[in-house]
C-alpha cells in the first residue's frame, strides 16, 4: 500500500510536506516581495519537486519494508510531472522550463547513474501509483511517458561560462527551493522579518547616548551609511568612530550578514547585540555562525529552545547573523549545493569588517565573492581602519560597482610612535612598565613563549605578568580571552603585563597604556596600535608605542607568517616616522605600500592572484561541501590533546567518549532522544575544551597517538609539554625545551 510520504521521523505526506513548502514560499515572497526570481517558476518547482517520491522503491525504504539498490533519485522522476506542452502554450520560453527541470533534479546532490532501461521501468510503475494521488493544488492530473531532453540532460549542468544570466536565474530558483525545503522539513520559517533594528538602534543605543549628552547623533561616518543604504561601499574609518553602528544602520530593516574575521570578536559583538541592541526575543532576530556555535549557544542561561534556534541559524532564516567568512563565503567554490547561500545573498546586505586581517587566499575569495554578491543583486559595504589598495584595484579588476568616499578620521592624536632598531627583549618592557597596562605583541608564539619567562625570571614583577597566544587549548584560551578583555576594559584602572600574539590584532575591545610590539607589516602593526589609546587623546611627552624593527636581522617570523616583502617596504617605510601620527598619516602609509606596484612581485600578491584564478578555474559543481570545507579553511593545521592535558582530565576524556559511543534506540521516545543528544553534545564540547590546533609542519606522525571514539572519529593525543601558563612546548625542539624547563624550574 502506497501511504505517500515524504518524510518518517515525523511522518509526513507529500501533500503536507509540499503544503509547509507552499506556506514558506508565501512567506519569503511576502517579505521580500521585490526580490528578482522568477516567482511563478519558483512557485512550481515547491509544487512539484517532490512528487517523485511515490515511486514504490523510495516508499519501501522510508517506511522500512525494503531498501532497493537500484532507486532512481526522487528529483529525476519528479520531472514527469511537469506538462512542459502546456507551460510552452501559456507563453513559458525555453529557459524558464529549463530553470524548473534543472532546480528540481538536482534540488538533492545525488550520483545520477541509472540506466534509460531502468527509468523507464520505473515511468512504467509511476504512473499506476500516480492513480491513487490526490492533491488539491496540482491543477491537472499528468504524468509524462519520458523526460524531454530539451530541458534536461542527465549529468548536463547550467554552467556560467555557456549562460552567465541563465546560471544566475538558476542559482535563484534552485537556491530558494532548497532554502524552502530545508525550513518546511526543518519546521522553521524560511525567513523573519528584519521589523526592529532601526528601531532598536535608535531607542536602545542613541536615547542612552542622549542620557549622558542630550544634543548626541550619529556621526558624519554613520550618517554616510544610512544616506547610501542603496549602494555598495567602501568605508575606511579610524578606530573608534562607531564602525559597528554604522555597519548597522547601512544594513538598517533589511536581511543582514555581518563578518569579523576572529570569533573572539565575534562572540563579543553577539554578545553586545543582543544584550544592549536587540534585548527580548533576539532568538528570532539574531544568529552566531562559527565553527564554535554550538558552544556558545549553550552557554547561554537563557529559557530558548536549542534546536531550533540553532536551526534558524543554519538555515539562513534570522534577519541578522554575525559570522566568520568561511560560513558564508566559501560558496565561491560552486560546490554541489551551494546555491542556497548565493541565493540569499541576493537579498540580503553583507559588512565585512578588519578586511586587512585577512590571508591571501582569504582575500581572494572576498574579491571573487563579492563580484558574485554585486551580479546577483547583494549589497556589500566593506568596513575597516586599514585598507589595501591592492584589494580595491583587484574589485575594479572584476568590474565591481561601489563607492569609496575618502577616509573618516578626526584630528585627535592618539599615538606616538618610537622605532627600536633592534631585536624585542625583555629589559626594555621593564623599564616601560611603570604601574600601568603595558601590552607586548610578538609575531610568533615562540617569541611571546620566550619574552613571558624573561620577564617572570624578575620576582618584583612575575606576579604581574600574563600570557596569551593561540597556543593554549580551548578551555584555557577561553579563560585568558575573558582575562584580558576585562583587563583591558577601558573604564578600569589595572597594573600588569600581558605578552600576546597577532591574536589580539584586531577587533578585541582592549585599551592599554603603552603598547611594546614587533613589526610585523604596516596593516598589522596599525590594527595593534588601535589596542593603545583606543578611544583617548595622546596629550604627553614621549611615546605610547615602541616598535621594534628587528634591527640589522629580521623579526621573528619573517618569511614564514609574514610576507618578507611587505615587512622591509614597511621597515623602510617607518624609518621617517617618529613621535605623534595622525590617522590620516597613517592611511597615507598604508597606500604608499599596499599597491599594485610595490607588490606585484611579492608572494602576497603572487599567492592573492594565484587564489583568485583558482577558484575561477574550478568547474561549477565539480567539488562536494566537505572538500570546500577543507580547502577554504586553507586546514594546514591539526587537532590535538597534549598529552599532559590527556593524562590530567583522562577520566573525565574517558567519560566523554563513552557518552559519545552511546546509540540511539529505535525504542526511545522524543524526550529520550533529545535528552541523549544534549548529552552528546556536551560531551563533545567537554573534549573539545583539551583540543588545539598545531601547524603541520609541527606535526610528527611518530609523536601523535590515535584513540577511536567510533567507527568514524578519533582524538588524537600529542606528546609535548603543555601548562596553563605558557601553552604548548614543542617536543622537537630540544633546545628550547631545556630552555623551557630550566626557567620553569626558577619560576617554581
């Protein structure tokens, strides 16, 4: 007996599943009635797109009497019921059709590896199955003897090399459908209206400006946002002038995406959103995406539903999401089922904030990504307080539309700048250290390693002396981000040190008194000094920030992390530089270097287009989801437990792994069901809390120990040294790690 469903767990018909898909079209159209798809198309392929699943064989298997090894995908004979004579006699064109039959058959990512024989066997079986089925919103009861070439090709794709405009109606319509889908199956709402951050920024965040300064208003920065909502922009503004806000009100009541490249920064700008923006229900307003979501989700005290806020999030369905570039961008690839997010996109507004923190290969994908956001109809407004002149040339390079006013700044002086030639040692950070926030910055962790026990060798300051670099586990990172951004919290007064690396670079809202830094390049070494006097006047004598040039050798990772290039045109360049420096001064160095000209024979430049032509090289359709993961992001590194953290927390590793090894049973009700899946995912998150990422160029297979945790996923164990204090030590340095020991052992 054919039962006609579409789904099992919860069991659902065809007929219900295409009538929640039919009420979240009603929905996406009603809130973006101006959005340019080809409604009426889209509306048929919800209507349609399912119909293949009467099939006896996807009927077998979903309600477990039998599974077929030779089932054609649903999406294919889904095709039979489209009366494409009739759509060609109402005046449909041949592309349009076109657009239905493709979005419907490839609407799942299926191997389409069936034989003529075989699909017509099941034409054969379809059709008597089709006497049975009723549905009041199918207008005519049909049910085609092939699929007609004309439309549809097995294994034949739209491609936007043959049709650039048809490739983007296709991404459209397909995309949609599958963001349609995944909510009707999903029980979710395809989309919620983006009704109140206009709203709420004007009471939650002006009206409290006014309280303390009754004539406040949005600065020349923001009220330049909100005048050309309807453009492109790039916006470079110095640090300070409400670059958040203001990317917020560009965004104003529409849908929205805004990217930060640190997910320090981005826990934190969620955070500030949601508690003194956006306030009640922001569960349906605002989302996190990152790799860590789940994390943070759950850390949250709040009475909200997990699931499906989590869901709502994936899903693309709240109106504002704050996230890294990689959630969002890697659609760049055309992978297999990347339309759904090109899709949104061309809806929706998209900041990118801290552009310069990006790598490379990063960049490239923002320049292809946002030549893709501008054709299908997106919005982008770029915010930064340095920008690459190179990155604007490669978007005008691509025909990108935009405006790019001339820089915000203002006349207050905030640095002074000193250039040491010479290496960073420890002597100098003591006598800089007067009862103050001193923040030291180093290019590598070694160097940050190195320094940190220097200066803990001196009793009078150890006490005072912190130590924060991403080569702590996540437990520990979490603890020291929360550390210093509380020490640097601008309102407080505290004494002591803290020795970091680039990861403090930009976006962390830390104000220190003196910042003591390597060179690194000129962009990174202006997003370090916005760590220093970030909102105060420099009205002293003397200096705030010391930089240290490496002097006749280099700075420590020169030629591995940083471009070597970059970092003698920027040595070079800070050789004039002395005492105070405006923000403008600052801007007009960075476009002294960062050009086409100066870099076009460094490996910055050289790795930036050679990104760029690779992903344009790549077929649409050619790579799957999991292989863009891996590639975009650019995984040269492994995760891993030291094994000191192993042997400390081994029971409560072992105890973790085995709720992790539970199963499912098929006896369980709902509420068991969550309940285990909850403990799962805790016990995740509490093995996650040991685990860092190392360079592989670190890794040494014979070092690493594999421990299964099921049939598909391990943790792997590696033997170094590790303490909360400095982090990781590397077994295969042996010299250091003499070095390492014998100042620990004066620490003690």
């Amino acid at each position: 007996m054919n039962n006609f469903l579409a789904k099992s767990n919860p069991i659902e018909t065809i007929n219900e599943h295409t009538d929640n898909l039919i009420r979240n079209f009603n929905i996406l159209k009603e809130i973006y009635p101006s959005l340019h798809v080809n409604w009426d198309i889209l509306y048929r392929a919800c209507l349609y797109h399912d119909l293949g699943k009467m099939n006896m064989k996807f009927q077998d298997k979903i309600e477990k009497r039998k599974k077929h090894t030779n089932e054609i995908p649903h999406g294919i004979l889904s095709l039979l019921f489209i009366d494409f004579e009739t759509l060609e006699n109402e005046g449909y064109s041949e592309d349009e059709i076109k657009l239905l039959f493709h979005s419907i058959a490839y609407h799942h990512d299926r191997e389409l590896n069936y034989t003529e024989s075989q699909l017509e066997e099941e034409i054969e079986s379809i059709k008597k199955e089709f006497k049975y089925f009723k549905y009041d919103k199918l207008d005519y009861k049909f049910v085609n003897h092939y699929i007609e070439e004309e439309f549809f090709v097995k294994n034949e794709r739209i491609y936007e090399k043959a049709d650039n405009d048809l490739f983007f109606k296709y991404i459209l319509v397909k995309g949609l459908l599958n963001r349609i889908d995944y909510a009707a199956s999903g029980g979710i709402d395809v989309e919620k209206e983006n009704n109140f951050l206009l709203q709420n920024l004007e009471e939650n965040l002006l009206e409290k400006f006014r309280l303390k300064n009754p004539d406040a208003k949005w600065n020349e920065l923001q009220k330049y946002m909100i005048e050309h909502r309807d453009s492109n922009l790039i916006i470079v503004a110095q640090t300070g002038m409400g670059k958040t806000e203001a990317g917020l009100l560009w965004i104003g009541n529409n849908k929205g995406f805004f990217t930060l490249p640190l997910k320090t920064a981005i826990n934190a700008m969620y955070k500030r959103i949601t508690e003194k923006i956006v306030g009640e229900d922001y569960e349906n307003k605002v989302g996190l995406l990152h790799s860590d979501i789940k994390r943070e989700y759950l850390s949250r005290k709040d009475d909200i539903d997990f699931d499906e806020y989590y869901n709502k999030t994936r899903q693309l369905s709240l109106p504002l999401t704050i996230c890294t570039l990689d959630q969002i961008f890697d659609f760049v690839y055309r992978y297999r089922g990347f339309e759904p997010k090109l899709a949104t996109l061309a809806y929706s507004k998209v900041v990118i904030d801290e552009v310069q923190m990006y790598s490379p290969d990063l960049l490239a994908y923002l320049v292809v990504g946002l030549s893709y956001i501008d054709k299908i109809g997106g919005k982008f407004a770029i915010l930064t307080a340095t920008l690459p002149q190179i990155f604007v040339e490669l978007l005008e390079k691509e025909n990108v539309k935009f405006l790019k006013p001339k820089p915000f700044t203002n006349n207050r002086i905030r640095h002074s700048i000193k250039v040491i030639n010479e290496k960073m040692n420890s002597d100098f950070i003591k006598e800089v250290y007067k009862n103050n926030k001193v923040l030291v910055i180093c290019n590598t962790v070694k160097e940050a390693q190195r320094i940190y026990l220097e200066l803990s060798e001196d009793e009078k300051i150890k006490k005072d002396i912190k130590l924060f670099h991403s080569g702590f586990i996540k437990k520990d990172r979490k603890i020291k981000e929360k550390e210093i951004l509380e020490f640097g919290d601008k309102e407080k007064t505290y004494e002591g040190i803290w020795i970091t690396t680039q990861v403090v670079e930009a976006s962390l809202d830390i104000d220190f008194d003196i910042l003591v830094t390597e060179l690194s390049d000129l962009n990174g070494l202006f997003q370090r000094l916005g760590r220093c006097y970030r909102d105060r006047d420099w009205v002293n004598e003397g200096y705030n920030c010391y930089i240290f040039n490496g002097g006749e050798s280099k700075c420590t990772g020169v030629g591995t992390v940083i471009d070597e290039n970059i970092f003698n045109l920027s040595k070079k360049a800070l050789g004039e530089v002395k005492g105070v420096i405006t923000e403008d001064e600052k801007i007009s160095l960075i476009d002294s270097i960062y050009n086409m000209e100066n870099l076009k024979d460094s490996n910055y430049y050289i790795e930036l287009i050679e990104a760029i032509e690779y992903v344009k090289l790549i077929e649409s359709y050619e790579k799957s989801a999991a292989d863009i993961k891996r590639i975009f992001r650019n995984i040269e590194s492994k995760t891993v437990i030291p094994k000191p953290v192993y042997i400390e927390n081994k029971d409560e590793i072992e105890q973790c792994i085995l709720i992790l090894q539970k199963e499912y049973n098929k006896d369980m009700d709902s509420k068991e069901r969550k309940k285990l899946k909850e403990e799962k995912l805790n016990a995740r998150i509490r093995l996650d809390d040991f685990t860092l990422s190392i360079p592989l160029y670190r890794v040494d297979e014979q070092l690493l120990k594999q421990k299964n945790i099921n049939e598909y996923e391990y943790i792997e164990v590696f033997e170094c040294d590790y303490n909360d204090r400095l982090g990781i030590i590397y077994k295969s340095k042996g010299d250091y790690k003499k070095e390492v020991r014998s100042c620990e052992d004066r620490m003690s």
